[in-house]
C-alpha cells in the first residue's frame, strides 16, 4: 500500500478516499484513530489522516487527486474574479 494523501482531518481524508473509490480504486484512510488524542500523542505529517491505495493503482490515484485540487482550485478563482 502507498499513501497517496494526508489531511488535516480526518473528514479530509474520508472525503479523498470516497472521491477515489468514485474512480474505482480501492482506497484506505489510515490515522484517523490517533486525530483524536492529538494533544497527548505527537502528531505532524506522519500521523495525521492519511489515504492508501494498492501499490499498482498509486499512480492513477494522484492523477484524479490532483484533477480535483485543480478543479477547486479554479473554482476559487473564478469565485474571486466575480467579488
């Protein structure tokens, strides 16, 4: 398994890991249990919510994540031009 993304959440993570298996790739969120203990645990990048997909799917699940952040991305902006 690979990580494929990490959240500041654990929603966020839920919400990647649904996005993917919307794609068809299997998908895990692992770290969420430690989110909750956070001020008596040490937590940073390594233990925050993370996503895993199989090894062989890695590649095609950053493809549709980076889709998305893009298509949020130019939603925002375009949200901006309109103010």
């Amino acid at each position: 398994m690979k990580k494929v993304y990490t959240g500041q959440h654990p929603m966020q993570a839920h919400l990647v890991k649904g996005l993917l298996e919307e794609s068809g790739i299997e998908a895990r969120v692992v770290g969420e249990e430690i989110f909750g203990v956070r001020g008596e645990v040490g937590f940073d990048f390594e233990t925050a919510p993370a996503v895993f997909v199989h090894d062989e799917d890695a590649e095609r699940a950053l493809e549709v994540i980076r889709s998305q952040e893009a298509r949020v991305r130019a939603a925002a902006e375009g949200d901006d031009e309109e103010a």
